[in-house]
C-alpha cells in the first residue's frame, strides 16, 4: 500500500514538472508558430484536395465509360513492349567486370593491365587415369608422358596440326597474334613449356643468325626459307621430354599434381589468358533469341567446349590413342582430388573439364537466369493460393494479378528494348514486384469495397427510415456506375492517396541503390534501376486497372467479420500498453545495434552455399584451387620505360631490371605464405640450351645461366672451359646475348610477360603473375597487406607507381587481379550496405516530411521501419546467414517495402484522427489489409524457397521475416509511438491521461468511415 502511494506521488510529481512546461516562453512561441502555419498549411490543403478531388473523378469517370476496351488496350499495349519480355536473359551478365568496384586501385590496375594483356581466365583441368582414388582401377597415366602430353597439345594448338580444319587446329592455334584472331593471348601449361623447351634451340639458332654471331649449332637457321615455330611440338622421344621436365624444375609446380602420393603427376592444368573483346576472332559466335550473333567470352567457352567435342571424333586421335583424354569421363568414379565428404553430390568429372572464374561466373548466370524462370511462375501461383485463401474468392485473382503480370512484362521487356545490362542479382526483383503489386492492388480494392458497402448501407438505412415515414426512396444498385464511381474516387482520395505516397516513397529508396557516387558496385545498381522501374509500372497499372477490374468482374468481398475483430484487438495494444510496446522493441533494437556491426562486417562468401548445385566448372575451379593451392591469378606491372633504350636492348631487357624482378619474387613475394610467382625471370630459367654432337651432350645452361655467367666479366676462369660458356661470352657482347636470350623465347611467352615493342624502344613493360588458392577473404587480406608491403617499398606516387624494386627508371605497380579484387569487392559491397541504408533513411526521411507535412510523423514512420533493419542482424546470427551480395540489399528493400506498411497505417491515422479511438479504428482497418498484403508477399517470396541455392534461400527467408516484421512494426510500435507522444504532451498540458482508452468510442461502436477533407 505505501509502495503504491509513492508510485502515485511520484507519477504525480513528474506529471505537475511535465505540466509546468507550457507555460515555457519557447514552447508558448513554438506552439502560436506551428498554429499559425498549420492554419494556413490547412487552406492550401483543401484547395489542393478539392482541385484533385476534381480531376479525380474525371479520369475515372472516362475509365468507367468503357472500362473493358481501356483493360483490353492496357494488355495490347503491354504486349508491344512485353514481347520481349522472356528474352530478358540475354541481358544478364555473368562476366567479372561488373562486380568491380567503381574507383578501386585493383580495378584501375586491372584496367591498365587489360591494355596490354589478359585479366581474364580459362582453364582446362585435366585428370589421367591415374588420379582414380581406387587402386585396383587406378591406371600409370602420367601428365608427362608423350602420350597425355600431345593429347593436351592438339587441344592446345600445335605445329602439328595448326593446319587441320577449325576445331582439329586446336583452340590456340595463332601463337603470334595475341588472340586478335583465336581469341587467346597466351597459354602456360606443362604441355606448353615442354613445347617451349623442345622449340627453344631453333630459335636461339635463329636469334644467333639474326645478330650475326659466328657459333656454330646443331642446326642452320636460314630464315629467309625456315619457320623456327616447325618444333613448337611434343617430342616422340619421352627421354627428351624426361630432360625438358627436369630443366623446367620449379617451373611445372603449379601446373601439374600428384594428387594420391603415388609418385606420378596425374593432374594437370592448362591456363589460358584470353581477349576481353572477342569481336574480330575466329571463335564461333554464339546466338541469341532474335538470330543475333554475339562474340563474347560466352561464345568463347562453347567454342573450347567445341573443340573438346571434336576431338572425340578426330581419326587422328581415335587412330592414335585407345582412351582419348577428350572423349574420357569419370562417371560414378571417384577421383582421388576430390572431396572426401561430397564427391557422390559431384557432377560427372570429364577427363578434361572447362572452368576458371570467366566460365564459373557465365555458368552461375545462366543457371541463376533458369532458376528465375522456373521461380516466377511458382510465385504468381503462391500469390493467388494466399489471395484465395484470404478473400475466399477467385476473381482478386484478376484484378490483383493482372496489373503484376503487365508490369512484369514491361519491366523486363524495358530492359530489352533499352539494353539494360541486368547481372544474376536480378533474381531477388522478380518476387519483391509480385509482392509490391498485391501490395498496391489489394489496398486499393479493399477500401473500394469498403467505401461501396458504406455507401450501400447509408443507402438502406435511408431507405428503411423513408419508409418508415411512409416516403418512396430509391434503393442503390450495388453495381450501379455511379456508386462504384463514387467509391473509387472516396478510394483513391484516401487510400489511394497512400498508395501514391507508398510508391513515390519506394521509388525513392530504391532508387538509393541505382546511385554511381554511393553504390560502388553495378550489380547491386541494376536491381535498384529494375526495381524503380518495376514499381513505377506497378502503381501505373494498379492505379487504372484495379477499380476497371474490380467492375467488370463484380468483386465482392467476403468475410473478413472474424479478421475485424481480431485487428480491433491488435489496435488496442498500442494504446493500452504503448510505453512497454517501445520498451520491448528498442530493447531489442539495442541488442541487434550492438552486434550490427560484428553481422555485417562479416567478409563476403563465395562458398558452394552461393552457387547453383551441380556446376561441373565450379566443383573443378574449387578443387583445382585446393589441390594446386592455386586459382587466383594476381598480378603487378614493371615499368621500365623511363630508362629508355641503352646498348640496343629494350628498356625491361636490361639486367639491371631482371636483376631487380629475380630478387623481389625470390626474396619477398615466393616468402608469402600461400604464395607463387612467374615471371621473366622464371622462364629464363627454365628455357636451357643444348648443344649435342654425335649424341653427346657438349652444352646445358638455361637462359638465366648464361646470361650471369661470370665469363663475361672473367673469361680465363677454368670454370667457363668447362661449362662452355667461353665459346658464347668471347663471341659477343652481354646486351647482344641479352637480345638472343629474348629472341628465344617464343612470341607467346613473350605476349604473356611483355607488352608489345614499341617503336624506337622495344619492349617497356613487364607482367609478374602471383598465383594464391581462393581462401577466407580474412586471411586473403592480411596476404595482400603483405604483398603490397612489398611492393610499395621506396614510396608510391600512385596505385601504378612504385619503386619497390630500386632501379632507376623503373616503376611497378601493387598488386591486382583475383585476390585484390575480392577483396576490393568485398569492401564495396560493405560499403554500399551501410551507406544506403544511411542514405536510404535519410532521403525516405525528408520525402515523407515533405508528403506528410509532418516532421514528427514522417520520424516516427521511419523509426517503425528502422528497428526492424536493426534487429536483421539478430536473425542472421540466429540464422546463421552469410553476408553476400544479395543479403546486402537487404536492408534497403526492407526500408522500401517495410516503409509502405507504415505510410498506410499513418495515412489512415491520420484521416481518423490521432485519438485513443481513431488509431484503434486505423489499425483494425488498415491493419487487416497490410495483414493480407504481408501474407502475400512473403507468399511471393515463399518461392525463393525452391531454389537449389542455399544462399539464396536464406536471402528470401530472411526477407519473409523481415518483412512480417515490419508488418508488426507498423501495426504496433507506430500506433504506439504516437500515443506516448500524445500522452507526454498531456501531461505537459495538465491534460491528464490521454490514453483513457475505456471512455471513447470503440471502432464497434462508431460508424463505419468518415472521407478525408482536408
């Protein structure tokens, strides 16, 4: 008893403190400004009402005059532009390039690359027959046996076959025109540098010739009458390729594999660089829907799968070989490379297999594209079985999903016709639009029927009193023109007037996505473009259709008594219980505040989980890269050009720069845990020259050897009589050697190392690769941080400017390619999460303060919609959800399809009035529709649940839940936030307990509706 004595005395208290409050000079003058403005705000407004009142009831007046040939135009019109509509796959691109963040160092660098190189990967991974795991089927197929090797070397492209016919040539058949014509701009593989080594000695005879040197070789080289490239083969003899294997040591690491410890290289990979622009090659075009044909890396990877294809079939390879590499799989055969646990779950493993990042990423978009096709149907039928079930009639089926349909069809036809360029992210824009467009539809035609059954009962309480009194009054029709006119214009001046504020604000936040300056990212920009433009048709057709429809099929709405009832109560619990309603929520939003950045700080996933189940490519990129502890290709230039060119050598031949590049990859980069390198320097090395005479062999030094043999400073060492070395260093100069040495080296290598000579200087630039396996972009980073340690030594200018490697003249760049990118996308994207959903709340903010007129009410809207972006980090650590690229929009489609909910709910508080009894009316109202509306558009989205791709699944669960959330959000927490305001400001009045809900007007007691008038 004393307890609640001081609790009254305390309430007391704090009320008469609150209540001393206005007579506050500032609230005083705060309060006489907003009444003045108010006042005047309120003559604007009813002229502004009545003028689109005016224009209202004109424009369906016109629909309702023939609204069949207005419906029958809509769809023909929808056609035209529809049409193209199911060719909207051709417009997804699955290429790397558009994941780049826009301004990125690695994405500069890559570019600066590309000029001169490739940044885009192809791999042929290959396995012998003694990779099978089981011993007693397990063959002694090694990668290096002649056999396996010219197999891989007619795919490659050869001297052999460079002239057979289109495929039998070979997918590099032009080894000179770095891909202008094949489309590939270099090779490396075991196959590739065995060809190298065997080839070597021609056109180091022919470099000798070429400078004039009086040597004498195994062999002439006449070059007028002789093409060095005639060896560019596979040896017959394996006691050759045995002594090329073993001079090329290190060289093979990251190219060949022994994946079961048996002492034999069973696995292989062939690495192919290839062009960005594929037009002007002699690739196969690919085809699209119209008869188009389309050369692009698509084309490319069907032209090498061709190839592969042809080679089954080849009499030179069929004649040769029992079990040809090409024609080989390994169906039901478990390779020992595979994973242990999911190798059953694995797609038939080819002896040969297509993969690399370039074909992964086509291959997920085209999968991505099926899935969304196979999806959308599934949603409209989920839609239409939750439209059923809740309005327990199937012609809200029509008039629902009708205008979904037209706006699906102009949407993606749009992007058709005006080559929007649409990326594998646009699968979450398919069920987001079917929900918003029952969204639209069902509001709008509830509260026509709701406003059609007043009027019809205002009708027959005026009829049954007429005749009471002995009067003759005139029944409605319920389906008479004019009372649907006059419902639909009610509708719309009302709810329809939401809707529109619903859709302006939705359009706004999505559009927050399609910003260049904030959204680094192009992918996450396209579904932003998509979605406004699918929303904006989607308003478009609900707005004409919904009320021509609704009449035509004489809709009528059943039940819903029941539902009434139970939404009255829910109205009743943000009045009666509106402080521990904020309490609870902002309690939980400061749990989900607290751990929001730990959630979405998480570094994007690229695990199976985000993919498409049963990609052959992307089970063998992701082995390959286990395996080889290798697969993303990085990169940094050398420039060399600023020292210009001294002696006859180009500027990146000069010792002094190879030097240089030796001692940082040997040094530092080849330091770096799961690191490896190539270079210049690495093919030096592993290029020898032999000199036999009679079959004994008289001279064996690679390249690099020669070059730094100290003959040339020391010629009377005994030590260059016995390697021979005195015969080459008392013949010529170094920098004429230099020359030679260069000259040696096919031109592929040299396409892959170096840029093109340029005129007066020669060769200026050099390309070193890193080779990483795909690992957590956590560790992946620190690695980075470490290469670019390495790299940025002696200070940088810019990303492309460094001077690590301490050479006058020489600069080189940091690091690009794979790893950097990754990282650089991952950044990105965590970026653009965070700085849209801050951005999205602040333009929503200021939008709705401009439509509501009302800076209070539009805070309190978006704070209902903002709790709920805080508590989806406390469903994806529950869930255990991975940050991606499609759950880091998630936040942003929230705020855009959370924030219709609220504009709805405050619309209609503020047509019945900011009372205890008005916002129990709104929420039963309002609260019933946006009920049916959440029920189907998590049905819509229920049908991401049929994906394959758990990643994607979780996205779409994830999204039901939050926007059923916000359902509650809006309906609860919203209602709640204005009652603790209107109930301080009582007490700051004097005015005692607002929230007195006992003594008002319950919405079962109280009339039906009441139009807005101002």
């Amino acid at each position: 008893m004393v307890e609640d004595e001081a609790s009254s005395k305390g309430n007391f208290d704090l009320r008469r403190r609150l209540s001393s409050l206005k007579q506050h000079p500032v609230l005083v003058t705060y309060v006489n400004i907003s009444d003045k403005f108010r006042d005047r705000a309120a003559v604007v407004g009813d002229w502004t009402h009545s003028f689109i009142d005016g224009q209202t009831r004109r424009f369906y007046r016109t629909i309702f005059r023939s609204p069949g040939p207005i419906v029958i135009v809509m769809i023909l019109l929808t056609l035209l532009v529809g049409k193209d509509a199911m060719d909207f796959g051709q417009q997804i691109n699955g290429d790397l390039e558009i994941y780049l963040p826009d301004g990125a160092d690695s994405t500069e660098l890559l570019l600066d690359v590309r000029e001169q190189w490739s940044t885009d990967i192809v791999l042929l991974y290959i396995h012998t027959d003694n990779a099978i795991d089981d011993e007693s089927r397990r063959g002694s197929e090694n990668i290096t046996d002649v056999a396996i090797l010219q197999q891989i070397s007619f795919l490659e492209g050869d001297d052999d076959n460079k002239e057979m016919g289109r495929y039998a040539r070979g997918i590099d058949w032009n080894k000179d025109d770095r891909g202008t014509e094949d489309g590939v701009v270099w090779i490396l593989s075991a196959s590739q540098l065995i060809k190298e080594g065997n080839s070597a000695p021609s056109r180091f005879t022919c470099a000798v010739e070429k400078y004039g040197l009086p040597i004498l070789t195994s062999s002439e080289c006449q070059i007028t009458s002789q093409d060095p490239r005639d060896t560019y083969v596979i040896p017959n003899n394996q006691d050759q390729v045995n002594n090329t294997v073993e001079n090329l040591g290190a060289a093979l690491n990251n190219l060949v594999v022994d994946s079961n410890g048996d002492g034999v290289w069973d696995t292989a990979v062939v690495i192919m660089g290839i062009r960005f622009e594929m037009d002007g090659t002699d690739v196969d075009p690919r085809t699209d829907p119209d008869g188009n044909e389309i050369l692009d890396h698509k084309a490319f990877i069907q032209h090498v799968k061709s190839v592969i294809t042809d080679c089954k079939s080849n009499p030179d390879i069929y004649n040769q070989f029992d079990d040809p590499l090409c024609a080989r799989d390994y169906g039901g055969v478990k390779l020992s490379s595979m994973n242990e646990e999911r190798w059953e779950e694995i797609p038939t493993r080819h002896a040969v297999t297509v993969t690399g990042l370039t074909p992964v990423l086509h291959d997920v978009s085209d999968a991505i594209y099926l899935a969304l096709e196979d999806m959308l149907p599934i949603s409209l039928a989920l839609v239409c079985l939750a439209m059923i079930a809740l309005h327990r009639n199937p012609k809200v089926i029509i008039i629902c999903g009708t205008p979904i349909i037209l706006s699906l069809a102009v949407t993606f036809g749009t992007t058709v016709i005006l080559d929007i360029m649409l990326t594998p992210m646009i699968i979450a824009a398919g069920p987001i639009l079917i929900g918003l467009g029952v969204d639209y539809a069902l509001h709008l035609i509830n509260r026509i029927e709701e406003t059609r059954n007043k009027l019809l009962e205002e009708n027959a309480e005026a009829v049954a009193l007429a005749k009471r009194d002995g009067e003759i009054a005139e029944e409605l029709d319920p389906w008479d023109k004019k009372l649907y006119l006059d419902a639909t214009v009610h509708s719309m001046m009302t709810t329809g007037h939401a809707v529109l504020l619903s859709a302006i604000t939705t359009i706004i936040g999505f559009s927050v996505l399609a910003w260049e300056w904030l959204v680094p990212i192009q992918p996450m920009r396209t579904v932003g473009i998509t979605l406004v433009l699918g929303i904006s048709c989607t308003f478009f057709f609900s707005i004409i259709l919904v009320p021509a429809l609704g009449w035509l099929v004489r809709y009528r709405k059943t039940g819903g008594k029941k539902a009434e009832k139970v939404w009255e109560k829910i109205g009743e619990v943000p009045v009666r219980g509106a402080f521990f309603v904020i309490i609870i929520a902002f309690a939980i939003s400061g749990v989900g505040a607290f751990i929001l950045q730990d959630e979405f700080g998480q570094d994007i996933t690229g695990s199976s989980d985000e993919v498409p189940p049963g990609l052959e490519s992307y089970e063998a990129l992701a082995e390959y890269s286990r395996v080889f502890e290798g697969g993303q290709t990085n990169m940094f230039i050398i420039d060399a050009k600023d020292r210009g060119r001294v002696d006859n050598v180009a500027p990146i031949r000069h010792l002094e720069v190879l030097d240089a590049i030796e001692y940082m990859q040997e040094e530092k980069i080849n330091h770096v845990e799961n690191t490896t390198s190539i270079s210049l320097v690495t093919i030096l090395k592993a290029v020898h020259i032999n000199v036999n005479l009679s079959g004994q062999q008289m001279y064996d030094r690679s390249l690099w050897e020669i070059l730094h043999s100290p003959c040339w400073d020391d010629p009377a060492q005994l030590e260059c009589i016995i390697t021979g070395d005195i015969v080459i260093t008392s013949a010529t100069s170094r920098e004429t050697m230099i020359n030679i040495a260069f000259d040696t080296l096919s031109y592929e290598i040299r396409s892959m190392l170096m840029n093109e000579p340029l005129a007066n200087l020669g060769e200026t630039k050099s390309l070193v690769y890193v080779n990483q396996p795909y690992i957590s972009l956590g560790i992946a980073g620190e690695l980075r941080d470490q290469l670019d340690t390495y790299l940025s030594e002696g200070g940088c200018d810019d990303a492309l400017s460094c001077n690590a490697l301490g050479v006058e003249g020489v600069k080189n760049s940091l690091l690009t390619g794979g790893l950097p990118v990754s990282l650089d996308i991952n950044k990105g994207i965590h970026k653009a999460q965070m700085d849209a959903t801050i951005a999205t709340m602040i333009v929503l903010l200021i939008t709705m303060t401009i439509l509501f007129r009302s800076p209070r009410l539009a805070f309190f809207t978006m704070v209902a919609v903002g709790v709920v972006v805080l508590w989806q980090p406390l469903l994806m650590n529950r869930g255990d959800v991975n940050v991606n690229v499609f759950t880091a929009m998630i936040s942003t489609i929230v705020f855009g399809i959370g924030v219709d909910d609220s504009i709805h709910v405050m619309d209609r508080i503020r047509e019945e009035g900011e009372t205890p009894g008005g916002i129990v009316k709104a929420v039963a109202r309002t609260g019933q529709t946006i009920f049916e509306t959440t029920v189907t558009t998590t049905a819509g989205l229920a049908a991401g649940l049929t994906l394959a791709i758990p990643g994607l699944r979780n996205f779409f669960t994830l999204m039901m839940i939050l926007i059923f959330l916000a359902l509650l959000t809006s309906a609860i927490l919203l209602p709640a936030m204005i009652v603790a305001y209107r109930q301080i400001i009582a007490w700051v009045k004097g005015e005692g307990n607002w929230q007195d809900y006992d003594n008002v007007v319950t919405l079962s007691e109280s009339t039906i509706d009441a139009e807005l008038t101002g």
